[in-house]
C-alpha cells in the first residue's frame, strides 16, 4: 500500500552533498506537486550514499589542511611544465653559449688580422726575450759549468751532482706550477712573479757563504724562472696572427741562445747574473693577456700599432667580444662580495686550485689524450738526448784534457834537495822517494803536484797556492807552514813531527784568470753561437713547410749527426760535431715549442705547456746523470741513447696533426 507521504514528497541532493525535500498535494502549501516521480532502485540509493560518503571525507580532510588528490596533480602537472621549461632554457643557454666559443676563435683571429703586426708586437718581443734569456741562462750554465765546479767552489763530485739535480729539479716544479697558474691568473701577472723570484734569489745567491745555503737560493731562482717558458711562448702567441705565429715564435727562440751566450761570458762562477731578469721585470708590467680585459687590450694593440705605422685616425671597430663566463667565475663573484675579506680570499685561491687541477684532469679526455701523450714522447726523447749530449760534450772534453794532461806529467824519482829555495812554479809533477832537507817554498804555485814517500825535515813552506797538490806517505819534521792552502786534507797517512801550521788559508783561492779553462767556456760560447743558423731557417720555413717537418726533419737529422762523434778523437772533433748537432737540432725544438701552443685552447695552453716543459726538465736530469756515468768508459752508449731517443721522437712527430693553418682556441 502506498504511503501518501512519500509519494507526495520530492527528494533532492545539493551540491555539498545535503538533501533537501520539496512536498506537493494540491498546491495547499503552494509546493508543486509531482506524481510521476520515479521509483529508485536499491542499487542507485546505494551509489548515492557511497558518494555522499567520499564527499563527506574529502571535505573533512579538506578542512585538515589535507590538500586534495586534484590540487596534488595540478602541482605536480605544474613542476613538470616548469622542469621542461627550465630544460628548455638551459639547452639553449648551453648551445648559445656553445655557438660563442666557436666563434670566437673566428673573431679573435680577424680582430688581431685588423690590428695587424707591428710595434706592439715588436716591444712584447723583447721583452719576453729577456725573460727567456734568463731561463737559457740557467739552462746553459749546468752543461759547461758542472765539470769546473769541483775547482770554482772547491766542492766534491756528490756536491757537484747535487747542485746540477737541484738547478733541472726547480726549473721542473717551476713550469708545472706557473704553466698552470698563468691559465688562472693572467700571463702577466705570472710573469712579473717568476722574474721578481728569480731576481731576488739569484742575487742573494751572490753573497751566500755556505754552500747549503747556496743550494737553496739556486733553487728557490730555479723555481721562479722555470715558469717563465710556459708563460713566455703562451704571451706571445696570442698576440700573434696565424700567418705569422710560426715565424715570429721562432725569432723568439733565438733569445734562448743569446741566454747560453751570455753564460759563457759570466760564467768565472757557477753563480748566474741577475741583470735579465731585471730588464724584463722592469718592461713587462705593461701588458695582460687576460680574456676579461681582451677588448682594452686588442684596443691598446690596434692603436700603438697603427700611430706607428703613421695612422693613428683609424678606428678600432670592434665594440664587445663576447666571452662566456664559467661557473666558477660566477661562484667567485657570488662568494667575493659575501664573508670576511680572509674568506674571500681563500675561497678565491681554493676555487682557482680547483680551476687549475681540473684543467691537468682535462688534458686527458679523449680528444686531447693521443695527440697529448705523442708531445709527451717528442719532448721526452729531444730533450734526453740534447740535454745529456750537452752534459756529455764539456765532459767528455774535460776528459780529453785531463788525459793530454796525465800524458805530459813528469816524475822525480829518489830526489836529494838541501838547502834549496824554490821560487818558481811545480806543474804536473810526481815526485817519489824524494829528500828535502833545509829548503824553502816561498810565494809561488803548486799545481796538480804529488810527493810520494818522501821527506821533509827543516823545510819552509811561505805563501803557496795549490791546486790538486797532495802529500802521500810522507814524513814531514821541523817544518814550518806560513799562509799556505795546505791543510790536514792535503796530507795522507803521512807522519807530523815538531811541524807547525801558522795562518792557514782555509776554503778556495784560485786565480780564477789562470785555473779556469777557457776551453770549456769556448765550448758553450761555440755551441750557444752554432744554434744561430738553425734558428734562421727554422723561422723562415716555419709557415712554410709545417711544423711537422721541421720537427720531424731535424730529429732524424741530427739522430745522423750523433754517428759522427764516434769519429770524434781530438777536442777539436768533438767541438765541431757538437756545434753541427746543436745547428740542426734546434729547429726541432722551434718546431715543438710552436705546436704545443697551437694545439691547446687558452684556457689550457699554459697548463699543457708547463707540463711539456716540466717533462723536458725531468728527461734532462735523467740524461745527466746517465751520460754523465760513461765519460772516460765509453762513449758508445751515450751515444746509442741520444741516437735511439732521436729517431723514435721523429717517427712519432710525423703523426702529430699539422697546426700552421689552425686558428687559436
């Protein structure tokens, strides 16, 4: 039966989930009234009531602070958007950023081709030649100097060894240090501290009284001017068009050799001058080859050289270069305005050490990593070889002299002497089983002398210089030495009786203007001055012929020229044979120096440098002391080695890639 009720009245349900009811019945209420209102279904009531239910839960959580399920997904959908956006625009700042550094190299080039080659070029020349002639002088003055050095200083052989290890040892760590530096720090900036390091220790050296302490000022100069090849030829290339980079490079070699010039006029002493550094210190300070600066710099170039070239109205066009700015450079700007001026700082340093060790990691990527380890093999086995036969030459002459001169010894043999006075010279004389009673030694030299059991009774020794002067087995009585270099050294296993030593001279005193061989300084000089020719050509054919067959060519070539010396059997033949080697081996180091430069981008130019140049130290400490070994043995495996290092450094210099038409990176 139905209920009256009920079917009079209209359910409906709102929006928020309520239910309202509408009721008819004749309009007696004034409710409209509906009496064909459908009958619902047990399943739709149910669906009803579920909905109402999740509602209700929604809104409960809603009111929680719980976000709701649509809000989560319309966020979400939002991060999405905005990650692809912002993928979007880091791709195209990287491709942007990817397009300025491929052309900028474009620009650079036609930029210092508008500038053009002239004066500023011509003053930066010199003065890098004078920083590069004070690496050439402490280059050069370990060849020639190491065989007087024993007589200069009056140290033993160990010592003699130690001070040409500890001069390539600072040389090597100064190139390693610097090269990398110079890429952070600006080439001039680096350059100006390698000269005043360099300056300052090597004068000191001048006045060190110990010969410990000598070591440590020579090496602490070693440090600073080691760094200056990398920064030198990395400075000047960039200032350089690509036609002209191969030749003007090389013109700048040439300073080298004047450096082992001016050694071999200096060099009383193993104690270098100071002068070039001083020049190239005091000039230097006008130039910075940093990219931040390039657009006042190219400026600075463009009008010096065209007011020289009598044109000073022309414009520099160029208004920006644009270059891209690292992440590290905008951390340290970010960092450098926050912290204490001690925090800035060492968040500086800190970064720019980064900068530096990441800049070593990437010369090993795959790009770079061929060509870096053929360099690697090229500057090892040129600078094995070229730096022991340097060693080897003023040695292997030394030995030569000394032979002559063990040729020509006189000896005395069973000699009686009584009441004699010897004023004159005793050179290169053996005397044994000699007697010597009431005689005087006064005011003169003894030089490469021995007495062999022999006496001395009522003798008088007076103002003697020696020179490799021993007394062995002797019995020495009533004798008197008066301001004589005969010390406790000189004397072996020999018997003191009643023997008085007055005023003696200790350490070295030489006549440097007689005990100095002048051979061994001509041998340098000869040698420094052979390399002038070579230098000329190699700067002439440079863009020429490529970089490659000068290396190539000069290494194979003077590999021929180290067979020659087996014929050598005078001083004079080894002489000559080590003035042709020196003429065409140095056009394979013009070659090298060139392409090392070329083949890196600025940002690791002085890195790749520094390393190449610190290998070349490392090679030419192990050939010093490895040719060094065979002097006065043999010389025919000195000169295997220095043949076999310049055949397989010139096979793999012909599969380095040719750089004379390559634009810098």
């Amino acid at each position: 039966m139905d209920d009256p009720y009920h079917n009079n009245v209209n359910q409906q349900m709102t929006e928020g989930g309520e239910y309202t009811y509408t009721q008819g019945g004749g309009g007696q209420d004034g409710y409209p009234y509906q009496t064909d209102y459908p009958q619902q279904d047990e399943d739709a009531a149910s669906d009803a009531t579920e909905g109402a239910d999740e509602d209700d839960q929604m809104y409960e959580g809603e009111y929680q602070g719980i976000p709701h399920p649509d809000e989560i997904k319309e966020a979400r959908r939002a991060a999405r958007l905005e990650a692809k956006r912002k993928a979007r625009l880091t791709a195209q700042q990287q491709q942007q950023q990817q397009e300025e550094e491929e052309s900028l190299p474009e620009q650079y080039e036609t930029i210092m081709e508008d500038c053009g080659h002239g004066r500023f070029q011509w003053t930066l020349f010199f003065v890098l030649g004078l920083a590069l002639m004070a690496d050439g002088v402490d280059g050069f003055v370990v060849g020639f100097v190491l065989p007087s050095a024993e007589k200069d200083m009056c140290i033993s052989n160990a010592d003699k060894g130690l001070l040409g290890l500890l001069v390539y040892v600072s040389m090597m760590v100064g190139a390693l240090v610097w090269g990398g530096l110079c890429d952070k720090m600006g080439r001039r900036k680096c350059l100006i501290y390698v000269l005043t390091i360099d300056l300052v220790f090597s004068f000191l050296s001048c006045f060190a009284q110990g010969y410990g302490f000598f070591l440590f000022l020579r090496f602490c100069s070693g440090f600073g001017i080691g760094g200056s090849i990398p920064i030198v030829y990395t400075y000047f290339t960039e200032f350089l068009q690509m036609d002209k980079r191969g030749e003007h490079l090389s013109w700048l070699c040439m300073f080298w050799m004047l450096g082992g010039l001016y050694a071999s006029f200096t060099a009383w002493g193993i104690i270098p001058h100071y002068g070039n550094a001083f020049y190239s210190l005091c000039v230097c300070g006008f130039q910075n080859a940093r990219h931040d600066e390039a657009w006042m710099i190219l400026r600075q170039v463009h009008d010096t050289n065209w007011k020289a070239k009598g044109e000073p109205e022309r414009v520099f066009t160029v208004t920006n270069i644009k270059t891209p700015q690292t992440q590290e450079d905008e951390f340290i700007e970010i960092q450098s305005d926050t912290g204490t001026a001690f925090q800035r700082w060492t968040v500086r340093k800190m970064t720019m050490l980064q900068q530096v060790m990441a800049n070593v990691m990437s010369l090993s990527a795959p790009e770079l990593r061929l060509q870096g380890l053929f360099l690697v093999i090229v500057w090892f086995c040129m600078a094995f070889s070229y730096h022991g036969l340097g060693v080897w030459f003023p040695d292997m002459i030394k030995y030569m002299q000394y032979e002559e001169y063990e040729s020509k010894v006189k000896v005395f043999h069973r000699e009686r002497v009584e009441r004699f006075h010897f004023n004159f010279s005793l050179v290169n004389q053996v005397h044994r089983e000699g007697e010597y009673i009431h005689d005087k030694f006064a005011n003169i030299e003894i030089k490469s002398v021995k007495f062999e059991d022999s006496l001395f009774e009522n003798c008088y020794f007076e103002d003697i210089k020696s020179t490799n002067t021993f007394f062995e087995n002797c019995t020495i009585k009533n004798t008197v030495f008066y301001n004589t270099d005969l010390w406790q050294e000189k004397f072996k296993n020999c018997q003191m009786e009643n023997t008085t030593f007055l005023h003696p001279k200790k350490g070295c005193h030489l006549n440097f203007l007689e005990e100095n061989d002048i051979v061994i300084y001509l041998v340098s000089f000869l040698g420094s001055l052979a390399v002038l020719p070579g230098n000329i050509i190699s700067a002439l054919f440079m863009d020429k012929i490529g970089r490659i067959r000068i290396i190539g060519g000069s290494m194979l070539a003077s590999s021929a020229c180290t067979f020659l010396l087996l014929l050598s059997f005078s001083q004079g033949a080894v002489i000559c044979w080590q003035c042709l080697f020196y003429a065409v081996s140095v056009a394979a180091w013009n070659g090298l120096e060139v392409i090392s430069v070329e083949l890196y981008p600025s940002s690791k130019r002085g890195t790749a440098f520094g390393i190449l140049n610190g290998i070349c130290k490392f090679a030419a400490i192990v050939a010093s002391f490895i040719f060094a070994a065979f002097v006065g043995i043999t010389k025919i495996i000195p000169i295997f080695l220095a043949f076999a290092a310049l055949v397989c450094g010139g096979l793999v210099a012909l599969r380095l890639p040719e750089t004379r038409e390559k634009i810098l990176s």
